[in-house]
C-alpha cells in the first residue's frame, strides 16, 4: 500500500482545511487588490526591481499553500501543547497582517501606512518561524520562501513610499 493510500480521511481534510485557510486569506487579500492594480498601483512610480504585476498572483498562491502545508503540520504536531498553541497564535497573527496590508495599502491607497503594516507582518513573521522551530522544523522551513517574499515586499514598498512622495496618504 503507497503512502498516500495510507492517509486517513481525517487526515486529508486537516490538510485540505489548513491550505484553504490560507488560501481564504489570500482571497481576501485579493479582493482589495485586484482592482486597484491596472488603476492606482499602475499609476506609481516602481523600483526597477519591481516585478511585472502578473507575477504576483501565481508565487502568493504557491506560498499560501506553502502555507496551508504549514499549518498543517503545526497542528499534527505532538510537540508541547503551549508550543503548538503560541505558534498558531502567531500563525494567525501574521495571516491577519497579510490582508490587512492588502486593505491599507491596496484599498486605502496608503503607502506608508502600508510599510508599517508590512513591517509589522515581517517581525511577526520571523516570530512565526522562530516559535514553529520548536514544533516542526519542516513546519518552520516552509515559511521561509514567504520570508524572503515578504523581504522583497517590504523593500518595494518601502521604494514606493520613497519614489511617490505625492502619494503619501494617512487614510
């Protein structure tokens, strides 16, 4: 019997939850951006590095399942159970800051506040992965490509905070 023949049913639906909670943030995430990309983000000036848009919708969705695996294994951990616990708490913490950046910066059309934001979810973040160590070093490591995503986001918001000074809004 293959590996996967052996996965329970309650199993397969951990892990199909686990990916679409992530998924669903990202869903949500999208609703306050998608409009706002051929409009208001076209229209700001953007680091030469910054990356054609429609590169952005296929590598969040290959990391929120990178996510969602994540999560799964947090949650089938045996490890200590105030470990498991904190490390969810910050796993949902930092799903809450990605769409929250999503609505300030994309819906409310704030830059800076969208640079706070995103910041905040970096050090969350990084919290993230350093308490899932402690639970699941697979766990832990597949948050690190969002790491690094969530690195080059921070800067390109921060280039667009710095190269769109008119566009600076508080609200």
């Amino acid at each position: 019997m293959s590996n996967l023949a052996k996965i329970s049913l309650s199993t397969a639906v951990l892990l199909i939850v686990s990916i679409g909670i992530c998924l669903s943030a990202g869903y949500i995430g999208s609703t306050y951006t998608t409009s706002e990309i051929p409009t208001w983000y076209a229209g700001l000036h953007k680091p030469d590095l910054s990356p054609p848009s429609w590169v952005f919708a296929p590598v969040w969705t290959a990391l929120y399942i990178l996510m969602g695996f994540s999560l799964f294994l947090i949650v089938r951990s045996t490890g200590k159970k105030s470990d498991i616990a904190v490390s969810l708490l910050l796993f949902g913490l930092q799903l809450v800051l990605n769409v929250l950046w999503s609505f300030v910066f994309f819906s409310l059309h704030s830059i800076f506040f969208g640079l706070l934001c995103i910041i905040a979810l970096l050090g969350i973040l990084l919290c993230t992965i350093i308490q899932t160590f402690r639970v699941s070093l697979t766990a832990s490591l597949l948050l690190v490509p969002y790491l690094f995503w969530v690195c080059f986001a921070t800067y390109l918001n921060y280039c667009l905070f710095v190269l769109n000074p008119t566009a600076f809004n508080i609200f």
